[in-house]
C-alpha cells in the first residue's frame, strides 16, 4: 500500500519562503502522477501544483504560479513543492496526493476526486 508523508511546513511571515517534502513509499511503481493540494478553513480542498513521476511534466494553479515550484528527485521518490513570495492567503493545510493515472488525459489531472492516494497534511501559516 503506497504511503505519503509530508514534511517541512510552519509558521513563515509574508514574502517569505518554505520547501514542503512529500515522501513516497510501498507501491510506488504504480505512480504515474503526484500533485500538491491545500484546505483553508471552511474551503473547499484546491489544486496547487502537479508533476509527472519522471519529473519531466508540471503544471500549476494560476494562483501560485511563478511562485511555487514542483519537482521531483527520482532516487529518493521524493516530492517538493518550493514556495516563494508567500502570502496570508497560502495559509492553508498542505496536502501531497498521489495517483496511477496520466499527469494529462484531455485535461490535466488537478481535482481531489482525480487522486488516489494522500498524505496526513502539512500545516503551511503565512502571518507576521
């Protein structure tokens, strides 16, 4: 059974910087797409960041954009999503997801019901 675990968020102030880690292991030969998700309070779960297994593909939610990064180190079957020029509104739970199906089939795969597998979360506050 595959298994994500997530690391590395905390409080930072605005305009500040965090890298969150995403950990995979038992399955993950079935992986072919991990994403990065976040929930506000009283929100509903977003999309933030994609990428295909070989690290080759990402792709992003406008609002992060230019700000976040997604990449993947294949030794360590590791997820990070690099988040620069943070803002109060990013304050959220972090969550890494994961899924055997294609990074994009007609649309890029960016809704949580497109996801099989997902870590315990990570809790991200941008305050000062």
């Amino acid at each position: 059974q595959l298994q994500l675990v997530e690391s590395g968020g905390g409080l930072v102030r605005p305009g500040g910087s965090l890298r969150l880690s995403c950990a995979a292991s038992g399955g993950t030969a079935s992986i072919n797409t991990m994403a990065w998700f976040r929930q506000a309070p009283g929100k509903e779960r977003e999309f933030v960041a994609g990428v295909s297994w070989s690290g080759s593909s990402t792709f992003y939610a406008g609002s992060v954009k230019d700000r976040f990064t997604i990449s993947r180190v294949d030794a360590k079957n590791t997820v990070y999503l690099l988040m620069n020029s943070l803002k109060p509104e990013d304050t959220a739970v972090y969550y890494c997801a994961a899924d055997p199906g294609a990074y994009y089939s007609r649309h890029y795969r960016n809704t949580p019901d497109e996801y099989t597998y997902w870590g315990q979360g990570t809790q991200v506050t941008v305050s000062s």
